[in-house]
C-alpha cells in the first residue's frame, strides 16, 4: 500500500513528537486549523494521558478531526510512524536522529525535524557546535535544509527536512540576495538579532522569569550561538566561498518575534565591476524584489517602511527593508519573523506542504494580527 | 432583485466604513480570512487613496479577493450600500445612526453596528448615557442587540444589528446563567474589569502612550462608565427586575484580552427554596454549562483552571470559570475574551454569519494564539 | 552592654536572612541607600559565598559600609543575632519562627519577619490557613502587626513585628477609614487586587515564565487566598465586628505594583444616622484626608485622579482614590503600591525607623520613579 | 556677588527650563533627592500655573525645598537665571542656544543642556545634521561636551556643557577604550542599538501608542540618525583619524534603557604591533578596567556576565562587557544604560556636581531598582 493509499479522504495523516513545547503547540494549533490535515497522534512521554487542552490552554475545548480530543500518547517512534505519513519531531537535540533511525527505511513515512540534527550538509559541523556525534550520518546525507525560498525543487521529493532554526531563517533570508550578488564583502558581516522569549522554549528558568525578562534588553551567548554554523552554511552555499559571520543574539521582552539588523561592506571590486550602476536603497530594493518573486511569504518593504515583529505576528510572513548607508558604504538589511511560525512551526507546515505537493500556504493564509 | 439574487458565487459583499480604527482593521483581518465572503469596498475618510496595507502594517500586501490590493474610499454610505449585502459600521458613536437612516429603507442591505448607537430599547438610556439625542428611533426600535448567546432568534431575522461593547460582552456573558437562575441578590452585583489598551482605540494619546501604560495598572471612568447601562439593560431582561450594577473598569498593559471578575451575593430565599440542594462550586459549573450547552464560542472551565486573557487571544472564545465562596456566600465569575474579537469585530462576523445563515463559526474557527 | 551601646557611630547594624529572594534583594537596596544603617551580615545557604552582587545584577559592584563586597554567609541565626541590632527574616512561612525561638531572649535583637509567621493575634488563625502549627505561640503573642499607620506606638515598642502581606497592606490601608467609621455594611466588602509577577517570588515557574505572563491578565487562588485572614483581622478590630470579605488577586503583566480596587455598600441605618449629611465622593475623600493626616507615605488622591501603579513604582507610597457610586450606593476605593516597597520590603524598614526612634522616612525619601 | 556667595546653605540653586517632558521629570526627581540642591524654580510654557505633582504623577504631593509644592512657570530665561547657579535646559533642539545667548554674559549662571545644541565642536556639523543655523557660534565654542569619563577636567572649569545624547552616551563609553588603544580598524566599526520608548519623548504619538510598541521590535532612522555625528566626534577625537560609523537604532518595549552592541574588527597591522600579546576576552576586560579605572558609575562586567538594561535602571550606571571573538577576529561590546539617567538627566546632575566641586555621585548614589 504505498502513501497515497493510505491517505483518506481526511487528508494527509500528520503525527507530532514532543508537542508539549512551545514548538510543539504551535504546529498543533496550525495544523488544527489546516484543511488537508488530519492530527493521528501526539506523542509527549511528560504529558502522557493528558489531552492538548490540558497542556496548552488555547486549545481547550477544540476537537480533533473526528470530534474527539487529541490526548497525548507515549508512543514508539514506529507506532507512531504506523499511523502517519509525516512526522514532526521537536524534540531536543539528538532525539530527532535516533527517531530517524528507528523509522526510516522501515516504514514509508516522511520526517520533518524542527530541531538540529538535520540540518548541516557536514555531521562535523554538527559535532563541533552541538558537541554529539551524530548517529544517523546517512539519513543526515538525504535530509534537506527546509528552507523552502532556496530549497524548493529539493524538498519537494526531500524525505527527510532538517527544518531551520529560528535565526538562521530570518538572517538567511535578509542576506541571500545580498550574497547571491556578490556585491559584498564576505567577511564583513554582521547580524544582530533580537528574539522574543518564546524562543528560548517552554521550561521555565530564572532567565526567562517574568520579573527578569520584563522591562530588560540582554545580549546571550556571544560569541558562539549554536545558530551562527546554519547561518554560515547556507550564505556561503549562495556566495561559493567560505563565509564566517558575527551573530549576536539579544532577548527582548516580546513573545513571539526575531528581527534581525545583518550589516555588509560593499566590496569595491564588484561594485565598480558592476555594469548594473551604483548601489542605492532603491537598485537594492529592486534586487530583493526580483530575488523574492513570487514568493508567497517573503514581502519586501518599499522605501518608507521598514519591518516589525509585529506586522507579522502569528504568521508565517518574513518581512524585509534593505537600506544603503552611502556614508560608509555599507548595506544594512533588517528581516522579521514570528520565531515560532515561519522561524519554527509554520516553515515545518510550509515544507509538508510542498512535500505533499499541496498549496504552498494552504493551512498559513490567514493575515497577521495586529495589534 | 433580491439580496439572494445579488450575492454572487463570491459570496456575502461586505462593505466597511471606518476602516482605519482597530476595530476595522480586525474586521478587515477576519473578513480576509473568511471563505464565504468578498469585501467589496472599504469607507475612509482620513485614509482616502491609501490601501489598507498602507494602514494595517500586517495587511501589507495582502490582495483583497479579486487579486488587487483594498484601497480606502471616501464614499458616501448609499454608495456602499450598493456594492453591499452587510454593512460593519466601526464608527464615532452618533454616526452609525445618521447613516441607517440615509440607507435603510431606501436599499435592501443589512447593517451591523459596532459603536453603540443601535445597542439600547429604550432611546432615553442612550440619550442619557451619551448626552446626545438618537436621531434613528425607529431603526432602534427594529435593531437587535446583537449577543447571539443570548438573542440568536431575533439576530437571524435582523436587519440592523447593534454588536455589544466589549466590557458588556464579558459581563453579560458571566453573568447570565446566575441572573437567569435566580440564585442571587440582584443588588449586589459588582463587576471589576481589566481591558488591554487596543480597548481605547488606535487615536494616541497620553493615557495610552507606551511608557506611561507599560508597567502600569490603574482604573479609571470609576463610578459612571458608558457600558454599564448595557449590562444592565441586558442582565435586567435575564431577571425581569430592575438591576443596577456597580461596573468599574481598569487598563492594564496587554493590548488585547479583557479580563472579567464579577461578584454577587448569593440570595438567601432563592437559595432556600431550591430544590436542588446545596449550591457549590460544582452546581454552579453545571448550570453555566447546561446554560451555555452547545455554544461554539463559549468554553466553561473546569475546577482547577481559571480564565486567562492569553487562552483565548486572537479568537471569538469566551472562556468562563465560576467559584461559589461559602464562608461569604459570594459567587466569583471569571471571564475572558479577546476584545477586538469576541468583544468587537468576532462578534460582528459570527452575527453576520447568523443573519445570512452560515456557519455560525465560518472565518472564526482557527484556534486562539498561545503563547 | 545595651543595644545603644552597641551601634556604632556606623549607624543601626542589620542582618538580612534569606537574601536571595525579590524581598531580601530589595531590602539590600534600600538599607545600601540608608544613611543610619549598616548591613552587618546577609544569611543564604543557597547562595553562601556568593557576593550581593552575584546574586542581584543591580547590586554589582556596590561596596557594603566598610568599602568591601556584601558576601552571602550560611549561619545559623545566633550568629547573625550576634553582629546586629535587628534582624530581618525573608524566609518561607514556617522558618521564621523557628529562628525567632532560637534567638528572642537569649540575645538582646529586635526582629522584623517579612513572612506570615508573626502576623496573627491567634495562632489558631495561622494554622488553618497556613496548615501548620505554629511552633512560637508566647513570641507570636507579643508580636506587632508592622501597618505603622494603624499600629505606629505598639510598633516603637516591640521586639517582634510581622512585616503586612502586599496585598494586605493595600486592602487595609484602602478600607480602614471607611471601615473605622462604621458608614459600610460589613458584609459587602468585596476586594479585587491585581499584583505584579514580582509578589510571586523569584523561583522560575510555568505560571510566571514570561511567554505565559507576558500579553496576560489572569485571577488565580479564588477563593481562599491566604491573605484574606490577615485583612479580616484588620478590619475587624477596627469595625468592632467580625468581618469576612471577599478577596480576588489577580496576575497582570507588570514587575512591580499592586492596585486594590475596594468596594462597600453603604449601612443605611447608619448613613441615616449621621449627623454628617449625604455622603458623596468629597466627603468621603476628606474623610480619608483626615484619617490619614500627617501620614508621609499616604497620598489620598483629589477627585479627578486616580491612583496607579506606576506612580509609586520604587517607592514607599500607597496612594489612594475613593468615589461614592450614588447610583447604587456603594463606595469604591482604590489604593495602589510598590508590592516590594510599601508591601514587603519598605515597610519593613518603615517598623525598623519607628522602633529605632529615628526619622520614619529615612532611607524611603526619594520619589517614586515615573516613567 | 560671586556665585559661591550667592549659594546660600540650602545648596545650588537650580532651574529647570522645559519641566514637562521625561528628562525634564527626571531631573525634578533627581534633584528632589540631591541634599546639595535646592529647585528655585522650574520653567514650562505649556505647564505653567500647575504643581509638578499634576505634571508627573510620581511627584503628587512631594515639597519642594521650602516645604510648599513647586509649581511651573511661564519665565523668561533671564528671570530663571536671576534666581539660580545653575540652568539644565531640557528644550527642543534650537531653543537652548537662544536662552543661553540671552542669559550668557548678562548674568552669572552655569548652563547645563540637555539637547544637541551644544554638543558640536563644529557648528558646521550640527547645522548639516539638524537643518538648522547655529545661532549662538561663539558660546558653542567654549561649550564642553558633558560625557565626565572623557572630558572631566573641561567640566570642571565649563560654563556651558553640552550634555550628550543617550545613544552617544552608551555608545562612546562602550567604544572609547578600544578606540584609543588603536587595535581595531576604524573604517569597521557597527554599531547597533535598541532603546526604551521613552527616550523617544512625552508626545503620544502613533509609532509610541502602547498597543502598537507593546509585542512589537522595529528598526528606526536608518540610516542617518542624528546622534550618529556625536558618536563619530569623540571616537575621531580619541582616534585622531576621522572615524565615520554605521549606526541603527531600534525600539524595543520598555519603558527605559539603551542596549548597545557595537562591533569592530580588529585591525591586523596594530595587533601584530602589539607587544601586549594575544587580543582575547580577558585582554579586553582587562584593558577597559584599566581605561576606567576609579570611574564611579562605569562597571566593566567579568566574564561569565553581561550587561542588561535591568541592571541599571533608574541609576546612572553604564554597565560594559566585553567579547573577542576569535573566529571572525572581531570584538563585541555590549553597554547597558538608562537612557533618562546616564543617558540624560543623571549625566547632567552629574556634571553639575563636577562644575560645581562636589562628591561626583551626590544625589546619584542610590542602587538600581531591580527587578
């Protein structure tokens, strides 16, 4: 019986492991309200026996598709496998592989990861940063980075998605054009990104007291975020040379939203090669618009205006601004997400579909909120 | 030609006047997202020329239904109602009124009101309340305050609908199952609200200006609010005697949610001639259950969770939680809406849907945001 | 040698046990600002060998009295007895009175517990809320209840004060007038409280990881929160009666702050009774002016303000509000404090001026912090 | 009458010119709490005739140095200077150099400005940035810019200082350092900031409305904000190069605080130069220790520690750390302050205690408030 058999009228049969995150929440709340979709399990081991109601209080009271509630399960990787034809893992690091291993190539089904463990071209990148060996090196080999604007036609047939992190998202998709055009310097960047707290996850910690985090502005982890080797492949995928960037991270008393501020020096050499004229906000504009055509999610900001977390609040839109500083020669791109949609769940939903050879934002077509 | 014949596949024609309030800009955001309905055209003065993306940072982009971005326009109410079926009104109080009366009657379209003009039976109450004399009291006298828990039979036959003001839709709704039963002292009813600020429009001013509204709690309008005599008119039809309620709101720095606690005393002779014995928090649970049994929109909490504004944020929820205090004999309601949802532009679309006959829960289904 | 003796010209010598918390911390801020006092010893076992300014970002750096770093010691409470004039415990409920019976007349010190232990006039009271016994019954008998405003002559005096709980302080110190002159029911008093997340204590928890406050208003402990008994006692010995209120807190998304809006119907018998005249908001409000005379940490608001967190935030103020709701003929107060000031901390210093004799204000005197 | 005689035992006198907005307020607080000082008078058009207890709700009730409350007058600069040593002039940008060529010369005052008219050494740059003709060329000239780390002994002797911007404040002490210690390139330098709302004033206006700044992070004026020139005189003043910089400010939801991370890359002929050994994160520390030696209200953070906006509020801290981070050969500093303390008005009370020979931290040397 191969998967389209399978599939029921109901709609592609989706499992969840580890949904008792804010990650994990969040794909249930989207994929309750998606029209293909149909939620089979829910495999939390914390939360076993109790019902998504329990654990995420926006979801009390809402049915699951056949009108039952959907209570989480402590499952097996393979009972769940038996009842899907995707699985999300948001898990800690270092499950998701051994969940991969456990499955794939036993049972047809497709994975998309939210976590780490599939998402570097080089297990020993993963191995430096991560400090694990990482145990399913061939599955790592197949598995696509599950950025759909630079990934598409590789997902599409991809089973396995290394789905990205929250930051490399929004700092990928603020350089990539930039990069691809060669008009910069490669080791001039600089990305600055400011996080909402639900980024840091559900379990609670001094750091992310509400005492603590409110009314402050911190930086974390600098230098060295586990973000910056994802950052650093896939710019240096898009620009044929080795790239390494400063990436800092701050938390800011916000729930959901990444902005993230990337700087680049103009490279002298390409820019007078260039027969395309001088750089200004406006060619600038016009190269992110040309590269971001036709893309449902990315919206390039006109002059005048420049990106929000809040303009894309509880979607799965990346927001972005280019601006040229003429005084110094360097561009500066500012992108924004909600962390936990297009920098976590939504993506994850963006990639099923493409997977499954859907709409592309069918289930993530509702506007933002504001305010 | 009949409103049946004029709809079209598209479905329900919509037309907005004043746009530009948040209030607008959520039905703007609801109708977006909602499959049986085309909005038609967008009514603004201050905003003529701009497109709502222009005015709603999130709506930036988004192509309304026929593939072209909305654009406000200055229209008079006649030439929205002949691009209408429904018409949302998210105007000054005392305008909604001037425009029922320059089209109803003259066109075939129905009109839903979401300021106060059309929420009062007796004209006098508005005229004292909002020192302003009601100039359509006739249309009044038709209108149908528009609560649907309470009043969905005379909703689905409305031509005018007044939606209620966000204060009064958590109150009334709280309150209901208790006056309706009879249990307590009519007297003794306190209702304390907290709002979010999107509460108090988008119009900045010093109240409201970030840094003296962040880190803030405080009340204000205490005594004499202009939502108190809609509770009361409402809570008084459910008792069939006079009530008179002390209301008394407060501003606290969430920009949505609306937080109820109301207070009152049980009634010694009802309580002893119940037959239904002892009264409990349990007993009351089941009565605010069986009152509000087959709502899609109301969820009575269990004992042990209480409401919270986050659980039902960004959706047309109201969730309730009751508490019986026996060393005092005071029943504690609890209820949390969104209020520009369930408190203003939700409302609004789930009385629509009532008055055209549709799902009630058609655009309205997602699942509320958390965190 | 007596206590006069032993303080140096250094000033009034402190000892803090259990530092750790919001409470402690706030006490080292304001005793490091408090020109009569020296922080001879900080008692921690969790944070022993940790200096201050480990323990609180702020406090970094900030030399103690002899030019040193204040350091956390684990001693027992002899020890600490024996370097100081005074004591301050912030410890959990139940450890206070165990440190007081291991050092009340065995040594010369006076004690102020920021904790329930010492709050009650009957030991009875503490066990059934606190669901413990109370193991110091003689030294809770001479205890002060530490409201100065109420009880400043009894506060010179003692030995031991049971520091108010924040809610309390602003319940009591927002009815006492009215209570006092006997104009209420005593059976309608309903108080609803919203508290900043600080008054929950520095330990991290789901229901105050910022994600889940942030964007929230929510009531929690209804009913039966422990600090309803200590607000009955209160009143009660002022009304003459015994006296059960309603109490309601509730969660909002600030740090600091707590506002009680306070509301009592009026005794007709003694409405009518007076020889005052018609109560109204004016003579209510000089009621309160006259009740509170001389008082330098309460500020009764003229009508046309109300009172709010933000303007005693950092502060010793309790600001207050009252309005006569002729309608239903019922008074509504407000009070607002600084949970952690006026509700912990500051008041504790507040008893520690008055049973030392020296200026009330000293060490509380500067302005709250606005904005 | 030479100034010291005119300074009675109540200490300097001092006006404020422009009391209604946040620095203006937060000077008034301040100086409430300087024993040194005593407010003579206090000058706002818009105010005039009201206490500053009705402008700043925090100071309701809080007498001035006589006992009565201080109330806002409408006063010609003159008039202020005739009763005052000292001047802080908190004014739109062009009205300072007006009062202060009417008063300069004619009467013997100190002027302190909290406003960019005297923060240039080069008219010519402050009319390119703020459009505007320098009216008052001559006194710009003997005007000192008021950052006390770099330039305390021109303080001492000013009569005229320019008090910096909170950008440049937090800006130029985190850079400083570094700069004068010639190992990094100046051409590199990024720097990226994020700051409290109220740094962007009293005046409401939509981009500071709470529902639209609550939950929301955004980019602002870049480039090409005006504090970028200041920033770029003093790093060029301790470079002895022209240093041009890329600056971009950012909102985040808080009340106060600046959060600036800035990024230099290390300039590979200097630190081959060095004799000093290898650049790490403990040369760096160490080297800003060093720089900052005996500074009062600069505290470098150790390793393991960073700085947060929280851990300075409501002081005149900046708070530094710093970071080498070898991969990119590049250094992060990070400086936390509250822009309405160091960043305005505590800088100014700061240099007023300089000008005026006394304890530099006089009246500034209470703990932040945390949390």
């Amino acid at each position: 019986m191969d998967m389209d058999q399978r599939r029921d009228k109901k709609g592609i049969r989706v499992g969840i492991i580890g949904a008792s995150g804010y990650t994990g929440g969040e794909l249930a709340r989207i994929l309750l309200g998606h029209p293909r979709v149909e939620i089979t399990c829910v495999s939390s081991r914390t939360y076993a026996g109790q019902s998504l109601g329990q654990v995420f209080p926006n979801l009390f009271g809402l049915s699951g598709p056949r009108g039952e509630e959907l209570v989480c399960e402590d499952l097996a990787p393979i009972e769940v496998a038996e009842r899907c034809d995707v699985i999300f893992t948001a898990v800690p690091h270092g499950v998701a592989m051994e969940i991969a291993r456990s499955i794939m190539g036993i049972i047809d089904v497709k994975l998309i990861d939210l976590g780490a463990d599939f998402r570097f071209r080089d297990a020993g990148v993963y191995e430096a940063w991560y400090k694990k060996k990482h145990e399913a090196p061939r599955l790592l080999a197949e598995a696509v980075y599950g950025l759909p604007e630079l990934h598409r036609a590789l997902i599409e047939k991809a089973r396995i998605v290394g789905n990205p992190g929250c930051y490399p998202t929004s700092a990928i998709l603020a350089l990539a054009p930039l990069i691809k055009s060669g008009m910069v310097d490669p080791s001039s960047i600089v990305i600055n990104s400011m996080s909402g707290v639900s980024g840091a996850g559900r379990t609670p910690s001094q750091g992310y007291h509400f005492p603590e985090c409110n009314e402050n502005a911190r930086p974390y982890g600098i230098p060295g975020h586990r973000h910056t080797p994802e950052i650093e492949q896939e710019l240096s995928l898009l620009s044929r040379t080795e790239i390494r960037v400063s990436f800092s991270p701050h938390l800011v008393p916000i729930t959901r939203g990444i902005l993230t501020t990337a700087y680049a020096t103009l490279d002298p050499a390409s820019a007078s090669d260039s027969g395309a004229g001088r750089v200004s906000t406006d060619s600038l504009i016009q190269l992110y618009k040309d590269f971001y055509r036709g893309e449902r999610f990315i919206r390039i900001l006109d002059d005048g205006r420049l990106p929000q977390t809040k303009a894309v609040w509880g979607s799965n839109f990346c927001d972005i601004g280019v601006r040229f500083d003429e005084r110094v020669g360097r561009v500066v791109v500012m992108a924004a997400i909600d962390n936990l949609v297009k920098g976590a769940a939504g993506q994850a939903v963006q990639n099923m579909n493409i997977m499954f050879g859907i709409e592309e934002d069918c289930g993530l077509d509702r506007p933002p909120v504001f305010p």
